[in-house]
C-alpha cells in the first residue's frame, strides 16, 4: 500500500527542469495527477467497499406444502452477463442477507396442538412479511457471492482502477523519460545549470552596459580620426585584403543609433573580479557545451519519441475503454454450475459499486480524451517549424551584438523549449555566444589584472641592451601596455584577441615587435605610427593567412622575419604577394619549408641587403630567383638539403657573407667559381659532408674567415694556408690527423679551431702566429703542449681538455692576456703549474673574453 503523495511524486521532476516544461507538458502533467487520483480513489473505494449480493432465481413450480407468497414478487431486469475469467483471486465479500429461521412448516395442523397466545402472534408476523423464503443457510449465501463475483461481473469492472494506474504511471514516464535517459539526462542537466548562471550573470546587466558606453566613445574616436588617414589602409588579416575603403578595423562591437538616448552608468566602471572570472568561465563552458551538444540531435528525437508513444497510448486506451462503459452495470445474472452443492442453477446478482465506477470510467475517458488532443497539439508544434535550428535574428537586432551564431540540432531544440517558457533566457544565453561580447569581457578584466605596475615589472633588458616585454597566451593586449613609453621591444605570443589601439602612437621608443602566433589587428591611427616608426618585425604562423595584412604597407620596415608554413597548396604564396611596398626593407628573413624561392621575394631585391632562408629539411630546388637579388652581401641557406653550391650564387657580385650550413653537400669543386666574388670574405660550408678542399680555393684571395667544421675532411691542403688575409678557421670535428706545418703563413690568423679531431703533434710552425687569440685543441690526442706556447701573447681562450695530457707548460704564465676562465683544461692538469703560474692565471684583468665564433 502507498499513499496519495508517493504516487503523486512519481510525476514531479527537479524544479530546476520547468524551464524545459511548455504549457502543454505542464497541463498533461496535471492531468496525470488527477488520473492518477482517480485510480487510487476507485482503487481504495473496490478494495473496501466492492461486493456483490446474490439471490437464487426459484423455480416456477413451488413446492406444494410452501404457501406461495407473491405480494413481495420484485420485478427484475434481467442482463445476461458472460464471462471468460475461470481465474479467481481471494477476495473477502461483505455480505448482510436476511436469514430465515430454520423452521419447517407442516401442511396440516395437528389437532392436538393448542396455540399459546405467542404463537399467535408469530403467525401474525410472518404473515405481515414479504419475500420468497430460501433453503441456502449463511455459509452458502457468502460462497455464491464469491464465487457470482468472478463469473459475472464484466472483467473490466474488477480491474478498472489499476489499468487506469498502470496507464497514467506509463503516461507519466513517457512524459519525463528525456530528463531521465542517461545520454540527454547529463547535457540536459548541464544545459539547465549552465542557462541559470547565464540569467543571474552581472555581466549580462552591469557589465554589457558599461562595455557599450566605453565601445560608444571608442567609434567616435576611431571616426574622428579616419578621416585624416590614407585611403589605402587595409583590414586585419581576418577581413580580406587591403582595399581602398576599408579601414583597419572594421567591426566594432556594438552599435548604437542616435534616436536612442544613452544610459549613464553610475559609479561602477569595472566588473568586479569575481563576476569578471565567473562569466569567462561561463563563456568557456558554453563554448564546450555548443561543441558537444550541436553534434547530435538525440534528445529531439526522444521528445518526438515520446510524444508519439504517448498519442498511441491515448487512442489505443480510447479505444478499447470506449467499448466498456456499457458492460458496468448494477444487475448481473449469474449461473455458476454448482446445483450439486446449492441446489440452485440460477441466481441474480447485484454490484453496489457500479454506478461509481461507471461514473469514473467517463471522467477518465474525458481526461484521456483533453490529454489526447494535447499530443496531438505537442506533435503539430514538432512537426510544424524546423526545431533543429535555431535563430538569434531578433536578439541581433534588438540587441548591439550581432554576431552571435545561430544553433542547430539539441542546442536549438532546448533553446526552443526554453522560449515556450521564458523567452528571455535565449535572449540573456546568446550574450554568451557572442565573441564581442566575450571579448569585450577579457578585455575589462585583462586590464583589472594587468595593470601598468604589475607590466612595469615584468619590464627586462635584452640582449641588446634594450627595454623588452614579453607577454604569452593573454586573451589580449593590456591597456597599460600603452603607458609604458620607454619599452624598445614588444613581444606579444600565443595572443589571438590582440588588438593595437591608437594609444601605441605614445611609445615613442618602441622600433621592434614580435607577433608569435599573434594575428594582431590594429587600429588606423595605430597604424600610422608603426608605418612611420617600427623597423623590426618578427611574425611566427601557422599558416601564411595568419600574417596581418598591415604587414606588407609597413613602407619604413628595416628588418623582417618570417617563420611559418609558406608552402601551403592552398593559399600558394598569397600572402607574399605586397612585399614590394617594403621598399625600405634591408634584412630578410624566412624560416618555412619552401622548396624554391619565392619569385615575390625579388620585389624588395633592389634594396635587400640581407636574406636568410632556414627550411625544415624540405629540398630546396629552384634558386633561379637569386640572380636578381645583386645587392646582397649576406645569403644564408641552411638545411635546404643542397648537395652542391647553387651556380646562381656565383652572379651575386656583393656578396659578403655565404653560409650554406646543415646541408648534404658533399663536394665543393665549384668553389672556383668564387674567384668573381671579390668582396666574399667569409664563407661557411659547416655541418655538411664535405670531403676534400679543391686547391682551388687560392682563388678567394679575399677570405677572411672559413668555417668547415661538422665535415668529413681528413687532411687540410697546402692551399688553405696561402690565403695571407684568414684570420679565422674552423676544422672542427673532422677526421684531421696532422696539422700541416703551413699554417705558420697565416701570420693574421687571429681564432683556429681544431677540437674534435684526431691531431696528436702540434707544429712548432703554430706558434708562429702570434695574433692568435683563440685556440680550440680539445677533444684530440694531443701528448703534450710546446713551451712556445709563451709566444702567442694575445691569446685569451685556449681549450685543451679531452686530451692525453700528463701536465701542463710552465710557459703559460707569459700569455699575458690568458686568464683561468680563459683556459679550459682537466682540475689535475691545472694543478699541475708552478703556484705563480696559477696566481698569474687567477688574476682578473677586467679584459672581455671573446672567442671569435
């Protein structure tokens, strides 16, 4: 037994779900209650008060000692009834009949009996009754009752009450079966949470509104300046190319009309930091709800589901109950085959309970009949727009945000739901699917987080000497960035909201930018000043899309650097195509996996001084484009997997500087061909698989430095020797075993590195030349170390370790530019010099160490 408010919970569903409960699915819920009412009333009033009385029809022909007795005759409206049920369950029947006394009446009067004055009066009683008498005694009245209460009362009568239970609780779980499924259970769940603190979020109140007064006063800035800007000015890289009327930053977040009058906000001119993290995690959790939810349409096609299960339940219990309301009836004829042990074939019966219940069973079919045409309204709403897609377009116009996307397949289905309730929930829930306005938000609370102080100590010096800020994976760039007017070097990294305003044009000092994965857009007064300031830009992407196309009008640029994909099939080298207006460019650099060089990169030839080109290990193949490029005095070309030395390298009259590193060259016979290059002075075939050196390198009479280390070389020619102006050479890690004695002819050799080979004598002929000022012997076999060493007076780095040394020379000490920090050797071999040795060494001459690499 359960009582009326347990029942009763089985169709209450969490609160926190009625956002999702139109009218209709609030109105069947109601209607389940009542139906469920009804069947616990029927219920309790058959389990208590159901029975049936019987009576035996008697026969026509009475018994002749029995007094017919016809005044109490009632008169009877016979139903027959028949029934299939031969199945019985216990059932107690209350039972009241009238008992006749047990009396037997003779035919004939005695004639020796003399009536008392109380039997007198008994006969005049039982002659004032009326009715026929029975021979049934009480046992036998309750089992044909019994047994008259299975076999001719209608099947739908004794069971009435719990089919209209069974078929509610079935109506009731087809009705909430989709906040209970487990796969639409947890977004629907997820769905709710996160539409509540959207609607209670103060940034779709407070913050929103702040944002537009502040975005107002920006367009109003940005229009007044537009029109003393060029014409020519471009978009970010996100808006198309460069055009004649498009200005740097075309979409602005919110737009306001004249008519409207604008609302002051009072005091507050920021979020409150909670609010602040609170709603960029709302962002972020509707973000990833979109992703999830958008890819399935699972919970449309549950609510359909049961939908239609629930229109099928109402004409299938319409249906069949129809046909029953007739066979409830009070009266009942009931013949149930046990004359053997009553006496009796026939018997009228009568069923105190079928008036109420006939009267139930129509107020069932009523509230069955409302709840079928509510489905059947619930399906022609289904069925009559898309509900798999779902539109913003009046909150976009209503509303300053327009772009926020339109939804589809769940996500549009629940934001459907939730307009049959409140359509105010969509309108505060697309606020968070707008970028603006997500931006808009990191913006107010980049800018409480990051204020000038907290910038100004995270202010270093470079390299250089110069004043550098480096900032990563911010949601933009800082306001008080702006304020710091004496930074030289401005690093933005993994910032994809980045935006410059117009207040860059207060950093006077700044001349260098990097963009690492940084698509900045800027605005056009903001542009203005980097055109006419900036020299140094470095741009790293992903692909070459990613470069802003204020990049290429930037006309006083000095110094570009680009490291990324340029070799895309898709965008076929688009993005390079406005490199001639870089007319001022002079240093070049690209790092990409290109596998010829760029035909656009001619553009800026007559003016490039300098090109570096670092690829990937992709084959470089076509180089034809560098015979254009005749004022280049420094070409790098490492790891483009070259195996000889490009022939169009040889037209390059100003070339200074050649560095071909990490390559697969493996000979250079070419080499001659440098003989026309009369201003090369420094060439670097390091990290390759160089062989041999030609003799032919006599030719390069102007070589100062030649850097050959990483090779495969195992002897050094004579002809290496006789270029009188080397000053620096680089053998290190090959296979050389001896150093020829030649090398005493570079008398302005000033660095030779030799670590990493297999050189076991060193030549006095060494010592000779006595500008050394770096010597790099480590790593050899090396037994011992001449005392000539004393003759190499400028010598500031010597490297022995890694040798085969027992000690070191006592000469040492007349080095008089080596210090300790100079000398890198074993601790035992150090300790092996005189004290005054070591004490000569220790001291510290302020002299700057350089070791000429």
């Amino acid at each position: 037994m359960f009582t009326l408010a347990e029942v009763a919970s089985l169709s209450d569903i969490q609160p926190t779900y009625r956002i999702l409960k139109p009218w209709w699915d609030v109105f069947m819920d109601y209607l389940a209650v009542v139906m469920l009412m009804v069947a616990i009333f029927a219920g309790t009033m058959q389990l208590t008060k159901d029975q049936v009385v019987c009576l035996p029809v008697l026969q026509s022909t009475v018994n002749s000692r029995v007094q017919p007795d016809t005044a109490g005759k009632a008169d009877f409206t016979t139903v027959e009834t028949t029934t299939g049920q031969e199945e019985a369950s216990m059932r107690t029947v209350s039972f009241a009949p009238t008992v006749t006394p047990n009396i037997l009446l003779s035919g004939a009067t005695s004639s020796q009996y003399q009536p008392t004055e109380s039997d007198q009066e008994l006969k005049k009683g039982q002659k004032d009754s009326s009715g026929r008498k029975t021979n049934l005694d009480f046992q036998q009245y309750v089992f044909i009752n019994q047994m008259c209460y299975h076999l001719a009362l209608p099947w739908y009568s004794k069971y009435f009450p719990y089919l209209v239970l069974i078929h509610t609780i079935i109506l009731i779980v087809s009705s909430n079966f989709w906040f209970k499924y487990p796969k639409t259970c947890s977004k629907i769940e997820h769905f709710v949470s996160i539409l509540g603190k959207c609607f209670e979020s103060p940034w779709t109140t407070k913050a929103l509104s702040e944002t537009a007064c502040e975005d107002s006063e920006e367009n109003k800035q940005r229009l007044t300046g537009a029109q003393s800007l060029p014409k020519y000015v471009s978009t970010s890289s996100d808006e198309g190319s460069p055009s004649a009327s498009t200005p740097m930053i075309t979409k602005s977040g919110f737009k306001f009309s004249a008519d409207k009058p604008m609302i002051e906000i009072p005091s507050v001119t920021i979020l409150d930091k909670k609010d602040g993290e609170q709603a960029k995690a709302l962002f972020e959790k509707v973000r990833k709800f979109r992703a999830h939810v958008e890819d399935s349409d699972l919970i449309y096609k549950l609510y359909v589901g049961q939908t239609v299960i629930k229109t099928v339940k109402f004409i299938f219990i319409l249906c069949y109950t129809a046909n029953f309301v007739n066979t409830i009836s009070f009266e009942h004829i009931c013949n149930p085959k046990v004359e053997h042990l009553i006496g009796y074939t026939q018997f009228e019966c009568t069923h105190n309970m079928a008036y109420m219940l006939k009267k139930l069973l129509i107020s069932y079919i009523s509230l069955i009949c409302v709840y079928g045409f509510i489905c059947l309204y619930t399906l022609f709403w289904l069925f009559r727009i898309p509900l798999k897609e779902y539109s913003f377009e009046k909150v976009r116009e209503e509303s300053s945000f327009s772009d926020i996307p339109d939804v589809k397949n769940d996500f549009a289905f629940l934001l459907h739901m939730v307009d049959q309730y409140d359509q105010l929930y969509s309108k505060r829930f697309g606020v968070f699917l707008s970028e603006v306005s997500e931006n808009k938000l990191r913006g107010i609370s980049l800018n409480h987080e990051w204020t000038y102080e907290k910038l100004r100590q995270h202010v270093s010096r470079n390299a250089q000497d110069k004043q550098e800020l480096h900032l990563f994976m911010l949601s933009g760039v800082p306001d008080a960035v702006f304020d710091l007017t004496d930074l030289d070097v401005l690093k933005l990294e993994l910032i994809p909201e980045a935006k410059i305003t117009a207040k860059i044009s207060q950093m006077t000092n700044l001349q260098e930018l990097h963009l690492y994965h940084c698509p900045a857009k800027v605005e056009q007064t903001a542009f203005s000043f980097l055109r006419d300031h900036l020299r140094c830009l470095h741009v790293k992407f992903t692909d070459v899309a990613e470069i802003p196309a204020w990049v290429y009008l930037l006309k006083t640029l000095r110094e570009l650097y680009l490291i990324g994909n340029l070799n895309s099939e898709n965008n076929k080298m688009i993005g390079l195509e406005s490199l001639r207006e870089l007319r001022h460019l002079k240093i070049l650099h690209v790092k990409s996996n290109l596998t010829k060089i760029p035909p656009n990169i001619t553009d800026v030839a007559p003016h490039l001084t300098k090109l570096v080109i670092h690829n990937d290990g992709t084959k470089l193949v076509v180089l034809n484009s560098l015979k254009k490029m005749t004022n280049v005095a420094e070409l790098e070309l490492q790891n483009c997997e070259l195996e000889r030395i490009p022939h169009a390298i040889f037209s390059l009259s100003n070339l200074q500087e050649l560095d071909l590193k990490s390559n697969s060259i493996r000979t250079i016979e070419e080499i001659i061909s440098f003989q026309h290059l009369k201003r090369l002075t420094c060439l670097k075939l390091w990290h390759n698989k160089i062989v041999s050196i030609p003799s032919s390198i006599t030719h390069i009479k102007n070589l100062e430095s030649l850097y050959l280390s990483n090779n495969k070389l195992e002897t050094l020619p004579a002809a290496v020797f006789s270029l009188q102006k080397l000053r620096c050479l680089d053998v290190s890690y090959n296979s050389i075993a001896v150093i020829p004695v030649e090398i005493g002819l570079l008398q302005n050799l000033q660095h030779f590195h030799i670590t990493g080979n297999k050189v076991d004598v060193l030549p006095k002929q060494l010592f000779k030349c006595v500008k050394l000022r770096t010597l790099s012997l480590g790593q050899n076999c090396i037994t011992s170390i001449p005392d000539k060493v004393s003759q190499l007076l400028q010598l500031t780095y010597l490297e022995l370790k890694g040798n085969c040394l027992d000690r070191l020379p006592a000469t040492l000490g007349q080095c008089q530019l080596l210090r300790k920090s100079g000398l890198i050797v074993e601790d035992h071999l150090f300790d092996t010099l005189p004290s005054e040795v070591k004490e000569v060494l220790n001291q510290d001459t302020g002299i700057p160490f350089a070791n000429g690499i």
